[in-house]
C-alpha cells in the first residue's frame, strides 16, 4: 500500500536555503530533497545516543607559589617588576 502524506512545512532560513541549494544542484523537486533527507536523517535521530567516553585531564604538580601572599597585590607587582618594597 502506498500511503502519502501532505502537509505544510515552515523551514528555518539556513534550512531552506540549503535545500534549495541541493534542489538546483541535482534537479530535484522540494520534495524528493525533503524526502531524501528525512531519509537519511532520521535513522540517526532514532538511533540510542552512544554513551561519549568520559575526558580526563592528568594531574600535574606546579609546585609552591613564588611569591609569599598572592592576596596582596602590592607584593606581588613588587615581586614581578623586580622592585625592591618588599
């Protein structure tokens, strides 16, 4: 049986114009893009997600800090331009 449905459809700009871009690229009709599309996309949309594999990032010492109290910002311009207010 061959079922068909029509409807009206309200596209986003960047959407419409890529499928316009398609349609004229490879002489097809709105539909057959729209159709061919939803055919290739749908799949995925139904597919489980994949569970992503967690990212971690390897801990490394920096060491102290250089400077004694890096709260007090006079200290620490003092340290970094090498000024002797200490």
């Amino acid at each position: 049986m061959l079922w068909c449905m029509r409807t009206t459809l309200t596209l986003d700009d960047d959407v419409a114009k890529r499928i316009e871009r398609l349609r004229k690229q490879r002489s097809l009709t709105l539909r057959d893009v729209v159709n061919q599309a939803l055919r290739e996309g749908l799949p995925q949309l139904e597919a489980p997600n994949r569970p992503r594999k967690a990212h971690t990032t390897k801990a490394v010492s920096l060491g102290g800090c250089l400077i004694g109290n890096i709260d007090d910002i006079a200290e620490v311009l003092a340290v970094a331009e090498g000024d002797g207010l200490r």
